[in-house]
C-alpha cells in the first residue's frame, strides 16, 4: 500500500462516518501521512482527527475512534493505535507494505512526483550573472540549487519557467566593450575595466567575426564590439551552464526592457497605482509605503532611468506573463533586495507574501582552489567542473540549505570511499544495477512478485524508506530546500547497503531459483529506481557501474 492508497483510504473512512451522522466536518481534499519517527509507532501517522475534530464539535480522540474502527477493516492494514492527543498509528500488514516495490518499479521515472503544487504556475530567476566575464564560484551555488529546486517544484507539480536575466544594459557593457577594443588595439586596461586572459579570447572571437574591426575608427568599432564580445560571453556563459547540467528556459535581456519602453511604462503604471511621487526632478517610488527603509529613485533628475526602474519593469513583465508566484535566487550580498523587491510587488497590486519570494544565498569556499589563468582574479565554475566533476561539486551543494555557509573539502569528493557523500550514493546506484546483472546471470527474473515474502527486518526498513520518498518530494518543493533530498539518498543507500549485506538476490551456486529471489529482485530494482529518480532531482548522474 502506498502512501496514496493509505490517504485515500482515510478519506474514505471520513467519508463513510460523515455519511453515517457519527459528526459533520467538510472533507480534506487530501489526508496526509507520513513515517512516525520510531517504527515502534507503525509505518504510517496521521493527525487528521486533530485537525478536524474541532471543527466537528468532538473531542478528537472520540474522532480518532471513529476512524480507527474503519481502518482495520481496509484489506492491507494490520493495526491502527490512537496516540497522544489523538494521531492515528497505522502498521500495514507484511503483504501490504511489501507491494510498494511492485509498484515503484512499474511507475519508474514518475514514482515520487505528485500534485502537491498543482496549479502553482512559478518563474524561477536565478544565477542572471551579467555577460561580462564567465561565470565563477560565486554563481556556482544558485546554479546548482536554482536547477535543483526548478526539478523538484516541476516533480511536485508546479507549473516553473527557470529564468536567467541577463544584465545588458548600463554602463558596464560600455566598459566591457572598451576593455575589448583596448585589448585589440594592445592598449591598457581601461579604467574600472575588465582584465583577464578571456578578454583577449573575445577579441579573437571578434576578429574573427569581423576582419576589419582594427581598421575601424573607436566610435564606429565599439558598439560592433559591444555585440559581437556580448553574444560571445554569453554563449561562453551557456555551454558552462550546460557542462553544469543547468538548462533555462527563458532568457531575458535587461536591454529589451528598455529598448521596448518597457521601463518609462511601467513608471507609469506604478503611477496610476498612486505610488510614484516627482521631488527634486527626480521620479520617486514610495517603497516605504511597504517596509522598504527609504523611497527609491527610479528616473534620475538627467532623465536617467535607475536599475531599480529596470527590477520594477522586470517584476511587470513577470506578472504580464501570467506568472502568479516569482521566486528570485539572490547572492549573499543581496540582502538589501529583499524588502525593495517586495514593495515593487505591494506597489503593482501582488501580495508580498503570496506572488514574491526571495531566497538569500551564503557563500562557499573551496579548499586549494586557485584562481583562474583566464580570468585572473577569480575561481571559474569552469574549472571547478574539470577539477572536481560536475557530480561531485552538484552534490555536495546540494547537501546544505542555502541559507548556510559551506567550505568544500576537494581531497574528499576525489574519494571513492563511503566517506564521500556522492560517492556513497553514486555506488548504491550501481551497486543495485551490478546486483541485477548478476542475478540476470542466474535466472533471476521478475515473472513473479509475494510481498509476503520480503518479512527480513532490513527488507522492512528499506520498504519503509522507499515509501518516504514522495513526501521528500512534497516538503523540499514546500520549503525549497533540495538537502532534504540529498539526506534522504544518504539515508536510503545506507538502507540498500545493509539489506544488500544480509539478503541475496541471486542464489548461490547450486541453489534454485525461488519466488523470493524473484521478489527480492523487485525489491533491488524499486530501489535502484528511487536513487535515480532522487539523483535526477539534484542534476547528479546515476552511474550503472562505478
């Protein structure tokens, strides 16, 4: 029985009692289960009767009995205790519990992907470095979590467009075009401009394209340089993201925005909205209307539109496009943002609490990384990814919340001892994988399932883990937090390896094949199944041998 079937049978339950006059309560579109945290407990908990019972006019153990009398008539269910104020512990029987792995296997890759955000239609910004230089250690964090929570808000059922904004306009393009014609022509660094070996990559890249750009005068060659040393970075920008295994699905120009008029339009919508005042020849949004600690420029006195103008047009454009919920992934000196933002959503008519929502990442540091040959002053995520993998640097990103600062001990992610995290997941991976040719090799095949069978106290923890899984889904979409994941695999292969040491798949020599090698390989499978499908969910491969 699976944790649906369960919360389907409970609903039913209440549905029967409300029927039968025992109380009357609206019914829970969903009841919830999850594991209690002692298996003395059972296999499943539920407070629905604390929920409801109020509501009922009941006291909510009398709830609770009223539910208890019908669960253990469910075919499947072995016992229901009452606990406490009133939750409800519910042991399925050997057979029961033991059919998830039946089931896990024919649901393959959609086996823990669930509605619990159904209808949540979201955009997801994050990373949106600017097309300046590549991309470096402190873009590495969010791309790896900003693509991690995206799959797991989709695997939960939300509707999510992974957004990356890019920075085009300003000054700083001006610069970096002036950085690369300098470098063509042999000259200095300019002032506050861009140094590094990739610069001078760019200008070959704009040699290349365009033959006579040295034989351009500096008026006429730089807005050609400009473009040309843009589409360059960024696509540099791209194919790092891609090595990374991050893809987006919308990238959005800040040049547009203002190319378009989008900027002095939505000034004015702000307007209309009564939050735009004009002081000092300066249009003026009224941010502390709404938490901000100070009201914020938007046109400059010289006409000038600020970024800030730029973040509210952005934010518009967002809504515009029918996004209901827009979550921004910010650096960790990004704290500032965070109420100007949501006084941009309050003064567009969105609920700060509801349609914003900005999640603040710490930094990480690498142990011995050195900085970039390319690019001089930096560590490149470029060469991070060659140095450590993409699976080992993913992971280990992966493991902590965002809001937590994280020191990345390179000697232990080249391990390959269960040490490593990654490694330790990875070999459950392949080790089910090796564990399901050896017992092809023997005959072993899945032409017959028992649950019945699968009664060993380890065969009883792993069944219980693997039934965890959509509720791991659920609650890291819920609070966006993919470690919850990563822990979760830790746990599982630690699970898969303690029933690999003590029950056989494949008989040994001179053995027969029986019906519990048979079910035993549903089991291998199921689980084989779940540590892919949770690797997925992080952008971390899922190797067959190791």
């Amino acid at each position: 029985m699976t944790p649906e079937q369960l919360s389907d049978a409970i609903s039913h339950a209440l549905a029967e009692a409300v029927s039968a006059g025992e109380f009357t309560v609206d019914l829970p579109e969903t009841v919830r289960v999850d594991r209690p945290k002692s298996r003395d407990h059972g296999d499943w908990a539920t407070n629905v009767a604390l929920q409801l019972a109020k509501k009922a006019g009941m006291n909510p153990r009398e709830f609770a009995q009223s539910l208890q009398n019908r669960l253990l008539e469910v075919d499947g269910i072995a016992g229901v205790e009452i606990a406490g104020p009133g939750f409800l512990n519910i042991t399925l029987d050997a057979a029961s519990a033991g059919q998830l792995a039946q089931t896990i296997v024919e649901a393959g890759a959609e086996y823990g992907t669930n509605d619990s955000l159904a209808g949540h239609v979201v955009n997801l910004e994050f990373v949106s470095a600017n097309p300046t230089g590549p991309l470096h250690i402190g873009h590495t964090r969010w791309a790896a979590l900003g693509d991690s929570i995206g799959r797991i808000l989709r695997a939960a059922g939300a509707d999510i467009t992974r957004e990356y904004y890019i920075n085009d306009a300003g000054n700083q393009m001006n610069v970096f075009a002036q950085s690369v014609y300098n470098r063509l022509h042999g000259l200095p660094v300019p002032e506050g401009g861009y140094p590094g070996e990739y610069v001078r990559e760019l200008a070959d890249a704009v040699a290349a394209e365009r033959a006579d750009v040295r034989e351009l005068d500096e008026e006429t060659a730089l807005p050609v340089i400009r473009d040309l040393a843009y589409k360059a970075q960024l696509a540099d920008i791209k194919e790092t993201l891609s090595d990374f295994g991050v893809e987006f699905d919308v990238y959005f120009s800040e040049a547009e925005l203002h190319d378009s008029g989008a900027v002095g339009a939505a000034v004015e919508r702000l307007r209309e909205q009564g939050h735009v005042d004009d002081e000092g020849g300066a249009v003026w949004l009224r941010t502390t209307d709404f938490g901000d600690d100070k009201d914020r420029v938007m046109i400059r006195a010289n006409g000038e539109p600020t970024y800030f103008a730029a973040d509210a047009a952005y934010y518009l454009s967002k809504k515009d496009r029918g996004f209901a919920e827009k979550i921004y992934l910010l650096g960790a000196d990004h704290h500032g943002y965070v109420n100007r933002l949501k006084a941009i959503a309050a003064c567009a008519g969105d609920d700060p609490k509801k349609n914003i929502e900005i999640l603040i990442g710490q930094l990480i540091s690498v142990n011995g990384a050195k900085l970039s040959k390319r690019a001089g002053n930096i560590i490149e995520l470029r060469d991070l990814i060659d140095w450590l993998g993409a699976d080992a640097l993913r992971y280990s990103l992966a493991r902590f919340p965002a809001d937590s600062p994280i020191a990345i001990d390179p000697e232990l992610l080249q391990q390959k001892t269960n040490d490593n995290p990654v490694f330790y997941v990875q070999y459950a991976h392949a080790r089910s994988c090796a564990a399901a040719r050896n017992a092809a090799e023997k005959g072993v095949d899945r032409s017959a399932f028992d649950a019945s069978l699968l009664t060993h106290e380890t065969e009883n923890d792993l069944i219980a883990l693997l039934a965890q899984y959509p509720n791991q889904i659920a609650g890291a979409a819920e609070f966006r937090e993919p470690h919850r994941i990563a822990r979760y695999l830790e746990t599982l292969a630690g699970a898969y390896h303690r029933w690999y040491g003590a029950c056989r798949v494949a008989p040994l020599a001179g053995e027969d094949v029986t019906d519990t090698n048979r079910t035993r390989l549903w089991l291998n499978d199921a689980t084989t199944q779940v540590l892919a499908n949770g690797l997925e969910l992080l952008g971390v491969s899922a190797p067959e041998r190791m």
